[in-house]
C-alpha cells in the first residue's frame, strides 16, 4: 500500500506514521466512550477517537505522524 502526497494511502484511508512508537513502554491508559489515550513514560501521548465523518464511522489518531520534539 503506497502513501499519497495529500497523506492519504491507495485505498483512499489515511496514512499514520506509526514507527514513533517504536521503543515506547506504556505508562497510563485511559478511556471513555469514544476516546483512547495512551500516555509513555517518555511523556509522549496518543489519543485515538472514534468519530463520524460524512456519516460514516472512522479513527482519529493524535499525532498521526512522529512528534517534533
């Protein structure tokens, strides 16, 4: 599956950039209806929200790609 300029990828979803996560160790997990959030000990956070666009059910990821730091 190739990756698109416009951060999309050939199916059309969305391109998340997930090799910052490499190395992480969880420190803190936390959710409610429609949110997850991951906290690592390296005080970095990760939010995943099920939401509806255009009527139709998607993830939401924060950040969806490495953090600047």
């Amino acid at each position: 599956m190739g990756e698109r300029s416009d951060g999309l990828n050939d199916d059309g979803g969305c391109a998340v950039d997930w090799s910052w996560l490499a190395g992480e160790e969880i420190a803190e997990v936390a959710s409610s209806l429609d949110t997850l959030t991951i906290r690592f000990r390296s005080g970095a956070t990760l939010e995943v929200k099920a939401l509806l666009w255009k009527e139709r059910p998607f993830l939401s990821f924060k950040p969806h790609e490495r953090p600047r730091r």
